[in-house]
C-alpha cells in the first residue's frame, strides 16, 4: 500500500512538472523539464527516511535547472508534495528555511540574471512565494488536526476505561458485599443446627455470584476490546437490587413515584448505579437494619433518595465508591450528596433529564 501510494505521487509530481511548464508557457524538453520531472518524482519514494535532504536535493536541483536555463518557469511550486511531506514528517522549520531561500535566490535571479527590474522580479517571484505559504500552512493546520484527532481517540478511550474501571468496582464490591452476607446467614444457621437456612442462603449467594461473573466477563471483554457490549444496567433493575438486600435479612423498602418514560438511557445508568453503590454500603457497615430507596422522577429531574439506619465509622462513609457516585451524577449536571442523616445515613442525588 505504501509503495503504491510512493507510485501515485511520484507520477503526479511527474506530469505536474510537465503539464505546468506547458501550462505556464516554459519549454517542455528533454534536457530541462523531463528529467527534472523524473527527479522530483523519484525523490519522493525517499521522503520518509530522509525528508529534509529530499527537499534540499528537490530545492537544489530547481535552482539549478532554473540558473542554467534548461527550464524556464518554476522555482517552488514542482517541489510541493516534496515541501508537504516535510511537513507531515514534522520538519516545518526546515520546509520554511528552505523555501525561503529558493524564494531569495529566485529574486536575486530574476533581478541580476534575468535583468527584470526589481518590481517585475517581485511580481515573477511573489505567485509562487504566497503558493509555497499557503501549502506550508494547509499542510500544517491538516497535520495539527490529525494530532487532535489522535488526542481526541486517546482521551475517549481512557474515559472508557475509567468508566469500565467504575463498572468493574461496582459489581464487585455490591457483590461481595451481598454474598458476604448471605455467607454469614449460613454459618450461623449451622451453628444452629439449622441446615435448611443455611442450604438456602447459600443458593442465594451463588445466584448473585453467578450473576457478577456474567457482568465482571461482559466488562473485561470491552476492556480487551472483543465487541462484548457492557453490561446494561438501568432503571428496571432496581427493584431485583432490593430484593437481593431483603434476602440478605435487611428491611429493605422500594419506592418510585413519577413517570420514568423518557428518562435517558445514561440517567437511568446512574440513578441505578447510585442506589446499588448506597446498598453496598448499607450491608457493609455495622448497624443497618433497614433501608428506604425513593426514586421520584420529575419533569426534569430524577431524585434518588436512600435512606439507613447504620452507623459508619465517625458517622460518614468515605471511598471509590462515594467518590465514583458523584462523579458518575456530576457528568450528567446533577448533584449527588452522602452523610449523616435521620434516622442514619442518607444518599440524595438530583439528575437532570
């Protein structure tokens, strides 16, 4: 693919040597504008291990044809795609400098050699002074936006990343906090000679580590960027989360007031992503005995409200988790707040649709 796109610009660098020196009335010869048309196009093969000396060499052998009059029109513009490929090679400098001198050394031509008086040089010498900055620039702004292009990608992706990065910790830590707890029902229940009980919590554990290995492999299949769509997690879901606390031995109350048709898929995300990181919470710390998720949908706003009876550690609860909420609700415009409250810990988070 490489070679063939050398090919094209060679042999367009090739009949635009020929077609402009007919075109701007110079002499289309065998000893002038041919070889230097099969010059120019040859060096272009070379451009991308040594660009800065294909220009050089391309610029030198213009003046060269030019000062010994085996052509008699051009002195920047059969080098273009030779001063473009500098630039994209990221030599802007030296394309500069060079075409500066080419355009110096035309002028100083055209005065002593050519005997034009110095208005008339400036006129031969300026179409293609303002040529050669017009492909310097273009070429430049082109590279530049590639750049940004490339930065762009990159940004996207790591944002992905840290998003799946959220993903990953919330199943997780919702998981392990609920099969912990089914896992202690268990023990307890054997203890009592109870087996039963204990049979069945463990069954209710092995249900919700079935289910976060499914997501866990959904997650690391975008990460390794095998086309496996994340998980989807949404508004429907709440409802199976809180039954999955109530099964854990918590008084564990579902409430939505409102019409959610027309939420957006990414608010719906949060709203679902904020309760099941506050139940999280809720089986993990000490002291809850019963929990209250509102989710009340507005007009244009979607208010979460979970509501425990625990007791954290100095009355707050601080990590990823709480940190990654709130980011998760700031994105969207919204506000999301976590600390004591009546009758324990409070989650509130207001999101805009």
């Amino acid at each position: 693919m490489r070679y063939l796109r050398d090919g094209l610009l060679a042999g367009l660098t090739f009949f635009g040597v020929l077609a402009g020196t007919a075109l701007f009335g110079g002499r289309v010869s065998y000893e002038g504008a041919f070889p230097l048309a099969v010059l120019l196009g040859g060096l272009l093969f070379l451009r991308h291990r040594w660009p800065v000396w294909v220009l050089v060499g391309g610029a030198a052998s213009i003046l060269s044809y030019r000062s010994s009059s085996l052509t008699d029109v051009g002195w920047v513009w059969p080098a273009t795609f030779l001063y473009v490929a500098a630039v994209l090679r990221g030599r802007l400098g030296w394309a500069i400098g060079i075409g500066l001198f080419s355009v110096a050394y035309a002028l100083s031509w055209e005065q002593s050699a050519a005997g034009h008086p110095f208005p008339d040089a400036v006129a031969a010498v300026g179409v293609e002074t303002l040529w050669l900055a017009a492909v310097l620039a273009g070429t430049n702004a082109y590279l530049n936006w590639r750049r940004w292009r490339v930065e762009v990608v990159a940004a996207q992706r790591t944002a992905e990343r840290l998003r799946i990065a959220q993903e990953v910790h919330d199943v997780v830590a919702h998981t392990l906090a609920v099969v912990g707890v089914h896992l202690n029902v268990a023990a307890d229940a054997l203890d009592a000679a109870e087996p039963a009980e204990a049979r069945d919590a463990l069954r209710l554990a092995q249900r919700v580590r079935s289910r976060a290995m499914t997501d866990l492999g959904s997650l690391v299949g975008v990460l390794r960027e095998e086309g496996v769509a994340p998980p989807a997690v949404g508004l429907d879901d709440l409802p199976e989360m809180v039954a999955r606390v109530r099964e854990a031995g918590l008084d564990a109350t579902f409430v939505e007031e409102g019409d959610r048709s027309g939420v957006p898929a990414p608010v719906g995300l949060a709203v679902a992503r904020v309760v099941q990181e506050s139940l999280t919470n809720t089986v993990r710390h000490a002291g809850a005995t019963s929990v209250r998720v509102l989710v009340t949908f507005d007009r244009k706003l979607v208010t979460v409200t979970v509501t425990d009876d625990g007791r954290g550690p100095g009355g707050e609860r601080t990590g990823h988790g709480i940190i990654g909420m709130k980011e998760r609700v700031s994105a969207l415009g919204g506000t999301c707040t976590a600390g004591a409250g009546h009758p324990g810990f409070v989650v509130k988070a207001m999101i805009p649709t």
